[in-house]
C-alpha cells in the first residue's frame, strides 16, 4: 500500500556517499546495519512513515550491500565506500531526505566499524546510479524488447514450492517483480496477471554466498537473456525490466539481495560480460 497514494507515484535510487572513519577490517557484509541505517532515517523525517515499513511485509525499498574501497590489506581513513537505496513509494523520498540532513554531521558505527557521511544524491545526474521515474512512464515503453538482458549485480535467489531457487526463471523473475509492482504502484498503473511464456536465450552465471547476519545465504549473480515470442508478455516485460533497477528482484532485496539492472546497449554488454560464453552454469561460493 502507498504510503500517501495521491501524492507521489514516482520511483527514486538515492547514492549515499560513506568514508571510513578508523583503519581496520570492515565486515564481510553491513547489509542489516544499513537497513537500521535507512529506517532510522525515515523515523528522523517521519516516525509514522519508518513504522509502516518496518511493518510491512513486502518492503517499498531495495537496500544494495556496501560498495567501494575494500583494500586487501585492510580499510584505510577515507577509504570511499557507498550504498543505493531504491525507493518505490514515492512519499518517502522527502522524509528520507530530511532524515539524512539532521545526521550528515555525525559519526555513524556500522557493524562496530566507524563511517562518516560524504554525500547523498538523489537527483538524476548527479551519479551514474542516481535516478527517478514515474509509474505512468514506465507503464508506456518506448520500445518494446522482445529480447531483455537481465545483470543481477548481488546474489538473487527465489522462493520455490517451500525450496529456495537461485537459477532466475522467467516465471521466477517476471512474476516477482509483477508483484512488487502492482503492490506500490497508482491503482491507474496496475499491471494484469500474465503467463511468462519466455525462454532462456543465454547466461552466464555464477553462485554466490552472501553472508547475512542469520547466515549464508546462496544466490546467483551474472546475466540472463530472455527472449518473449508474445506481443502483450514483451511489452509487460519491458516495463518490469526497467522497473527491476528500483525494486530489485526476488529474496531479501532491502538486504542486499536481487540487485538488478536491464542492460540497454551492445557496449554495456561488452564490458560487463565475459568474451567466452556458454550454456553451462558455474558455480562459485564466496564468503
């Protein structure tokens, strides 16, 4: 449900700059610790707005990991490190905001390791990962993709009959961002159901562990290409591919899971794609 749904039906990914304040080992992952971060914030600019989404079982925000400077030799004072947070209600993006600005002086301990604020942008522009968009624009592509390449950037799995799955079927990834979807955008802007009928073209993928507070957790990372054969299933596609930079896809997006971008160009295909392809998935685990 939208937190104010005549205001806003806009989509935000805010870039939120850190520096390291100490030199030493930072945790593997912060991705609980962001979260607070984050709800902290709302509940700075909005106490009621932070309680619903702390409530909420199907969260209006996508949180990545902690990104950046991570030196083998351990981190260094003002080492650059950030993180993105993908907003799906577009009422939050003011209390967020005015959240940020009453702690951007302060000294913040993630997972015991000291931070400092450098920056936060939000306008489109200001950082390759910053953007906006609007519901009603994505509802109306201006092309339709018959072929759509999905880079899944952080370990994505899925829920699957009481299992977990990390290989993203079709059915997996589309029905999974069908429903965030539809649960924040503007009545006007629902999306009908749908049967993915697509196939996988090619991937190149790898498994990951991402180690969570609670333990690991295993997904998959790298590209997938899906190919639509339907007119009406390519056109919902399309709009929920572009939609998937915002919301990530599947399990434990406000965690750093499922972070997910559509890529748009034959050059962003050759630089974030190895040369040599296959059909084979290869399986890696890293902690």
């Amino acid at each position: 449900m939208l937190l104010q749904p005549h205001n806003s039906p806009t989509l935000h990914s805010v870039v939120v700059e850190l520096a390291a304040a100490d030199a030493g080992d930072i945790p593997p992952t912060l991705s609980r610790a962001l979260h607070a971060l984050v709800l902290k914030w709302l509940a700075l600019g909005n106490s009621e707005a932070a309680s619903i989404v702390h409530a909420s079982q199907n969260s209006p925000l996508s949180i990545s990991g902690l990104l950046g400077n991570r030196r083998p030799s351990g981190t260094q004072i003002g080492d650059y490190f950030y993180f993105r947070i993908g907003i799906l209600d577009g009422s939050l993006i003011e209390p967020l905001l005015r959240g940020f600005e009453q702690s951007e002086t302060q000294t913040l301990i993630l997972a015991d390791f000291p931070f400092v604020l450098r920056n936060m942008y939000a306008i489109p522009g200001t950082h390759r990962l910053a953007g906006a968009a609007d519901y009603g624009l994505l509802s109306h592509p201006p092309q339709v993709l018959t072929d759509i390449e999905l880079h899944f950037l952080s370990p994505t799995s899925f829920k699957q009959n009481q299992g977990v799955q990390t290989f993203p079927l079709p059915e997996l990834v589309f029905n999974s961002l069908h429903r965030r979807w539809n649960a924040f955008a503007p009545p006007q802007y629902q999306l009908a159901p749908m049967e993915w009928n697509a196939l996988v073209s090619a991937y190149d993928l790898k498994t990951h562990a991402l180690k969570l507070e609670g333990g690991a957790e295993i997904g998959t990372q790298g590209w997938v290409r899906y190919r639509f054969h339907e007119v009406e299933a390519a056109k919902m596609a399309t709009i929920l591919a572009n939609f998937a930079f915002f919301s990530g896809v599947g399990r434990k997006t406000s965690m750093g899971m499922g972070q997910t971008q559509l890529a748009m160009t034959s050059a962003l295909r050759q630089t974030s794609k190895p040369k040599k392809r296959n059909s084979e998935n290869q399986h890696q685990s890293t902690i």
